[in-house]
C-alpha cells in the first residue's frame, strides 16, 4: 500500500488549512468505504431482502464498467461485418450470415448470440435472426455508425492509459491525426474517404446536439443567429428548418466555408450568410441577435477557449445572447460522459478538457458576460446548454 509523506501534497499543511465542514465530510467518507468495503458489511446485503436489491443493482453497474470495452468492441463488429444490413431482410440463418460475413458458422453464431445480448439482433424463429429493437434503430443510422468505427481511434490510443497520461500531450495520436483539419478537410483525392468519414461523424454528431438544444431551447426571441465554428452547417441546417423566418450565419474556416455555402443557399436561399475567418483571431461578424458555440469549447484548453469568449462577446450588444452547447463535466446523470469518456477523449486528442458548468459560467463572466444560466438538457449525456447575456 502506498503511504504518504506527511509534506507531501494532501498532507499535514493540507490538513490543518480546512474547515470543520471539510473534515467532517472527509471522515463521513471515510467511514462510508470502510463499512462499505468490509466483509460483513457485504454478508448482509447478500442476505437482506432490500439492501440485496442495491447490491446487486450496484454489482451490476460495476460489472458494466469492468466489461464494457467488450459491449463497445461487438458493436463495432456488428457495424464493420454489415450484419445490421442482413438481419434487416431477415429472417437470416446462422448459415447465410457465415456466407456473407466470411465467418465459420461457430463464429457466426457466436457473433448473432452477442448482439442479441445487446438488442441488436433477435432470434424470432429457431435460426431465423432479425433486428432486435436497438438494432433497428441503428441500421438507419449511418452517422452513429460512422461514430461506432471512430472509436476504434481511442481505443488504440488507450490501449496503455497511463503511458498516455504520461505523454507529452502534443504528441500525435490516432485521434489528434484524425481531427486535424489537414488530413480530414482538403480533399485530396487519396484522402477522399478520411473526408467522408470526417464529415459523417460529424454531421451524426452535431445533428443530435442540435436536437438535444432545440428540445431544451426556443430562439423565439431571435431574429437571427450566428453559428460560430458550424462546420458544414449541420447545426444552423436544422435551426433553420425548425425557424423558417430566422436569418443565418455559418462562421468557420475558409475552406469548411466555401464546402457548405452551396448546399446551404439551395436551402436556405436569401437567409444565410456565409463568413470565413478564423475565430481566434478574426472579429466575429455583428448583426446577430445570438450567436451558437456547439460543441467547440470543449476542444480548447483554457486559454484558447477564454480568447474564444472575449472574441465572440466583441461583437455582441448588450442584451444579446451567447448559446454554449456541448457535453458537460459533473452534470447529474451523466458524470462518466463528462469526466471519464470525454476527459480521456480530449487528453488522447491532446487539446481541451469537459468543464462544469460553473466553469463555463465563470469563465463568460471574466470575458465580459453579464449573466449566465445553465438550461438541462433531455439527453444530458450529448449536451447541456449554457446561455450567456452580454
């Protein structure tokens, strides 16, 4: 067991600088892992008819956690051998999807017998497979999909976590080659499929971000909005089609600019405008009565992401509203989204981190922001909102 030196960080000093709350609550917790953590403690709950329930509800919650790479790791094989596509013209037999997928029927069977644990696949008849329910709303979606196979990215990465955390974090990885504007947005031709990949995730992605705000959020009261690093439009596209009168803007790169302008004007015509730049050290275009950062500060360190709200509350009138919208740190109901998928998610990347909330409140205040307000979302665990008045 590791001791620690009493002037190390967290020792005595430490100790002595916090209140009487702080030290209750340490020893409250103390007492909670002990008990917690003891065998007889344990023999009870296996025994007692309610406290059974929690154990197991718990143990099973662990167990999830512990094999859970296994769950992630057949649900790419069920994407990356196509069986989505089969089981939705079943019934299939074990024989057919060993034909299809180049699979020993053992293999085959194996492989049907795991998705139906996950509700992929369903045997209706005996060797007749079809989609179970998560597996029907999965094949019509081609952007999780895409999302599905990105992570075999951070799966390589994490293939070592600590040597990872070890790293310098400017080092490249699979996931920082991937989201580099270099290799996912100029199409050359030997790189055409990276970019269809690229702007499939996301397209998936922000789609249900954009979903997940307009469920929480009304922009009735704008006339206008500007979306600040949109992409291919994919977030402004689906605010425009649940506002019909609302006037649009896309901010981002030159390059990402020019690739969305023409399919935006096809439908959108005479109520988007297109503005390259970049938003670290280009002003942001005025006019708009809000202005959407989705799924952007996240991907910054702090420094970056503070110029980034200095910059946009530039160009923004008193009264006018900033819309933050990503996933989010120590949000109820979604704590491992925010710390543990995305906090490694953005460390293997090598830029930006999952704030709280408060964090994000505070850091609107110091670039200037009058007020700030956290909206919950439907699906935390995709994003949360936080609308910032200059």
């Amino acid at each position: 067991m590791l001791m620690r030196d009493k002037d190390s960080p967290g020792g005595a000093p430490n100790r002595a600088a916090r209140t009487r709350r702080e030290r209750w609550k340490i020893a409250f917790v103390a007492r909670r892992n002990a008990i917690f953590g003891g065998s007889r403690f344990q023999y009870w709950c296996a025994r007692l008819p309610f406290i059974r329930g929690l154990a197991k509800a718990h143990a099973t919650q662990m167990m999830d956690r512990i094999v859970g790479f296994s769950y992630s790791q057949i649900l790419s094989a069920v994407v990356e051998a196509e069986l989505l596509d089969l089981l939705a013209n079943g019934p299939i037999t074990v024989n057919e999807v060993a034909h299809y997928t180049k699979l020993s029927e053992a293999a085959s069977r194996a492989l049907l017998r795991a998705a139906r644990a996950l509700d992929l696949a369903q045997e209706v008849v005996e060797d007749g497979w079809m989609l179970g329910q998560q597996g029907a709303v999965l094949v019509a979606d081609e952007g999780t999909q895409a999302m599905i196979q990105h992570q075999s990215l951070l799966y390589r990465d994490l293939l070592d976590p600590l040597e990872l955390l070890r790293r310098d974090r400017k080092e490249p990885t699979e996931l920082s080659r991937y989201w580099s504007y270099a290799g996912a947005l100029h199409g050359a031709a030997e790189r055409g499929r990276e970019t269809e990949e690229y702007s499939r995730l996301m397209a998936a992605s922000q789609r249900y971000v954009a979903d997940q705000v307009l469920a929480a959020f009304s922009f009735s009261r704008a006339s206008s909005v500007l979306d600040v690093g949109g992409g291919h439009g994919a977030f402004i596209r689906r605010v425009g089609e649940a506002y019909p009168a609302m006037r649009l803007g896309l901010f981002d790169l030159p390059e990402v600019v020019e690739a969305a302008r023409d399919p935006l004007r096809e439908s959108f015509s005479g109520r988007i405008e297109s503005h390259p730049g970049n938003f670290f050290d280009d002003p942001i275009p005025a006019g708009y009565d809000m202005i959407s950062l989705v799924r952007i500060l996240h991907d910054h360190d702090d420094a970056p992401a503070a110029s980034i709200l200095r910059n946009i509350r530039q160009s923004l009138q008193p009264g006018q509203r900033l819309l933050i919208a990503e996933p989010m740190a120590r949000i109820p109901g979604a704590e491992a989204m925010g710390e543990a998928f995305f906090g490694f998610y953005l460390w293997a990347m090598g830029s930006g981190r999952a704030r709280s909330p408060a964090e994000i409140m505070a850091m609107t205040k110091t670039a200037g922001f009058a007020k700030a307000r956290l909206i919950a979302g439907p699906q935390p665990v995709i994003a949360s909102l936080v609308i910032a008045t200059a």
